[in-house]
C-alpha cells in the first residue's frame, strides 16, 4: 500500500456521532486524508486520569497523523463525575471500534487496517481493549440490527506514555504525597482522580494491563508501540519495564521509544509510528518499510550509535545504503523538504 504524499496533504474533519446513551449523544471528531486510500484507521482515545479532557484535546496531533495518510477518529467517551467510572468508558471504547470498523470501507480504510492510539489514561483504554476486545463487559453494547459482526480487536496500539498500572501509580502517587512536599504536582490532580473513575484498589487491580500479564490471563496480543519521555515523573519508568517484559514473555511484540524532554510530541509519536516495524505493519507498509533488509527501502544503514541498547540512536543516521549505492541523509531531508507523509 503506497501513500501518496501530495494526494493526503489535504484532509477533511467532521464530527460523527457514534452512539447515544439516553438524550446524551457521544461524538468522534474524524479526520480523513483526502485520496483513495484504503488509509489505516486509528481509534484515537484522549487523556485526563480517565476523568477529563475530550476528542478536542489532541486536535494537532491528529491533524498530523491525518495529512500522513491516516484517518483519525478522536473519541469522547462517558467520564465521572458526570457519567459512572470502570468499566462505562470502557464500554463506549469497544463500541466505537466496532462502530467504525463497520464503516471503514465508506471511510477510505478497511475494517483489517483498524488501530488504536491512546495518550496515557486513553493509552490505558486503548491497550486494556486491545487485550480484552471480547470481554462483555466491554463488548456489552450491541451494534444496531443490520450491522456486520465485527469484534473491538485492532492491528496494533500506539501508547503515549500510559497509566499502563494505575494501582501502581496509585501508590506512586500516595507514597510521593505522603512523604510531604516538595514532590511533583501531578500528584494532588491524580490521586482524587483514580479514586473517582475506579472507586477502589481492587478494581484498579483488575482493570490492569500489567497484571493481567502477571496473573496469565489469555488475551490477545497485538503489536504495540510504547512511547515515554525519559523524564516523564506521572507514569513511573517501573511499570513500563514491567509491562515490556511481560508482554513479550506471553509472546508479544513490543517496539519502545523513550524520547529526552524537548522533542515535539506530534514529532515523536509520527516519526515512531512510521519508522519501527510495528508501526509499519499496521500501516500495510511492512514489505518497504519497518526494517533494513534487501528489497526494501533501505538496503543498510550506518548509525552513530546503538539503537539496541538507546532507541533514539535510530536517528543518527549517517548513511543510508540502497541498492549498492550509499546516501547522505542530510541531503535526502533537503530534498523532500516542504512535503508530508510517506513516499
């Protein structure tokens, strides 16, 4: 699947309501490229301690991801104080996927091509769906009769920097406050926060990515991409490596980016969707992109640095080899400047 720059440059937005619960109507704000497509499809869930914020919230983001060749559909779903806690939302989220895969074709995408991306509290949302899309506590709102019967599994989730455990941030949180100040000041938003959307440890427990690896729960397991600033003190650098580590012990394929502070997060989360292998098969493009081999768009590269062991190495490219012939990158960047998404 090729995506033609100068055809998704130019996109269209417009609000869709995607389900109704009494005279309260729920919206996505989507955002599609304008061409033939078919485009990957992101599910795009917001953040706030799962209490806050709206699909209005990641508005520059999303006009990115779109004029890259995505079509992007940012989600408002039921949130305390107003509407019930876990799983309510959770519920809504489910449905919204299902909801747009049944459209997908009429949206320039296919039901197959269906991701998730969620920015920490969503990014919880959208990798608890992605473990659990036949959960019928999720699952529990029906499509309308006529509709096809589609599940809430996707082809792969971006997570920004998530409330991967939120038990854990919990008492993250409660053990930073209870030593006195100072201590950052997320910590007097957050706490109140899990306490109104969870209502107890217990369910904080049970609606957890990380132990529901550590208990051995049977889920499924698409490719993620995890993205966290190095020096991100909301979501403790802990339970990421927890969840990294449980998560490709269960046989699941996890491609991590830790950005140092100052990068643009829209930067950060297109170049990382785009260039990890993960991120290149829910794009449909891992026959040219995703990896160095033979046959694809870079044949070898020469790094000034280890990627392996400093993911942010992967951009100190130094040449780049194809076909036998090697290029500058810097004058590869001057030659494409001015034009968006992938070539």
């Amino acid at each position: 699947m090729a995506i033609n720059a100068a055809a998704t440059s130019a996109i269209d937005v417009e609000d869709v309501e995607y389900l109704r619960h009494g005279d309260k109507p729920l919206l996505a704000r989507v955002f599609k490229p304008r061409g033939t497509g078919p485009f990957p499809l992101i599910v795009e869930l917001h953040g706030g301690a799962w209490c806050r914020g709206d699909r209005l919230q990641d508005t520059a983001l999303n006009e990115t991801l779109a004029k890259s060749g995505m079509v992007v559909a940012a989600l408002d779903f039921r949130m305390p104080p107003a509407d019930a806690g876990y799983p309510a939302s959770m519920a809504d989220i489910n449905y919204a996927i299902r909801f747009f895969k049944t459209r997908a074709t009429e949206m320039g995408s296919r039901p197959d091509m269906v991701g998730a991306l969620g920015i920490s509290s969503g990014a919880h949302q959208a990798m608890l769906n992605a473990m659990r899309p036949k959960d019928p506590r999720y699952a529990a709102l029906p499509l309308p009769a006529g509709a096809a019967a589609v599940d809430a599994s996707v082809r792969a989730v971006v997570m920004c920097w998530p409330v991967i455990d939120p038990l854990a941030r919990y008492h993250y949180a409660k053990k930073l406050k209870a030593g006195g100040k100072p201590y950052p000041d997320v910590v007097d938003s957050v706490l109140p926060l899990h306490d109104l959307y969870w209502k107890t440890e217990a369910a904080m427990a049970e609606g957890n990515p990380v132990l529901a690896l550590e208990r051995g729960e049977r889920m499924e397991m698409p490719p993620v991409l995890y993205l966290q600033g190095s020096k991100d003190v909301a979501h403790p650098r802990p339970d990421l490596d927890r969840f990294v580590a449980g998560y490709r012990k269960a046989g699941g394929q996890v491609d991590i980016s830790v950005s140092v502070g100052g990068k643009s997060v829209k930067v950060t989360i297109t170049i990382a969707v785009t260039a990890t292998q993960n991120g290149a098969v829910f794009l449909g493009e891992d026959a040219t992109l995703g990896s160095i081999a033979v046959g694809k768009a870079a044949d070898l590269v020469v790094i000034a640095g280890n990627p392996a062991e400093r993911i942010d190495d992967i951009e100190k490219v130094e040449t780049v080899f194809k076909d036998g012939v090697g290029f500058d990158p810097e004058r590869l960047t001057q030659s494409v400047a001015g034009l968006v998404g992938l070539r």
